[in-house]
C-alpha cells in the first residue's frame, strides 16, 4: 500500500517555492527542473531547502491538497504567487 501525501518545499526563511504529491521519498527529487534549480541554488549559498509533509489518506485526496496548496500560493509562470510549479496540479 502506498503512503501518499503532499510535500511543500520552501526557502531557509520558510516562503514556499513548490508544492508536489508523492509517495515514499519523492519530495527528496525537488519537483521540476526550475524547482530543482532554486534547491541548488539554497544549497550552493549555503542554505536548507525546508520540506513540509501533509500525510493523506488516499490519491484523491492529496490530489485535491495539492490543487488547493498550488492555488492558495499561486504560480511564479502565470503571475499569481511564490511557486515554481506550472501547473494547478492535481
């Protein structure tokens, strides 16, 4: 049976950059490549990317956390909010 939950990766000062579903250790991959490049960039100057874990207990329902958490923040591409995500999600 798989563990799913939603994931919220953000800078050392606590602002998000992205929001994922997994399962097992996904959220160690940091998400898209322009996720990964803000990750690297934490890293380089230093920095912990900060990794919250919101449990779930089925798909459906990290799913819709996921489209819930994406809209809440917003997305860097379509000028809404903080995320690297290019999508709604879900």
């Amino acid at each position: 049976m798989n563990f799913f939950y939603v994931y919220v990766l953000s800078y050392p000062d606590g602002r998000p950059f992205y929001v994922g579903k997994g399962t097992r250790n996904r959220y160690a991959f940091c998400g898209n490549a322009f996720a990964k490049r803000v990750a690297n960039k934490i890293r380089r100057d230093g920095g912990e990317v900060g990794i919250t874990i919101f449990p779930c207990p089925n798909e459906t329902t990290a799913l819709e956390r996921e489209r819930h958490l994406v809209r809440f923040y917003g997305r860097r591409d379509n000028k809404t909010g903080l995320l690297c995500n290019l999508s709604d999600g879900g």
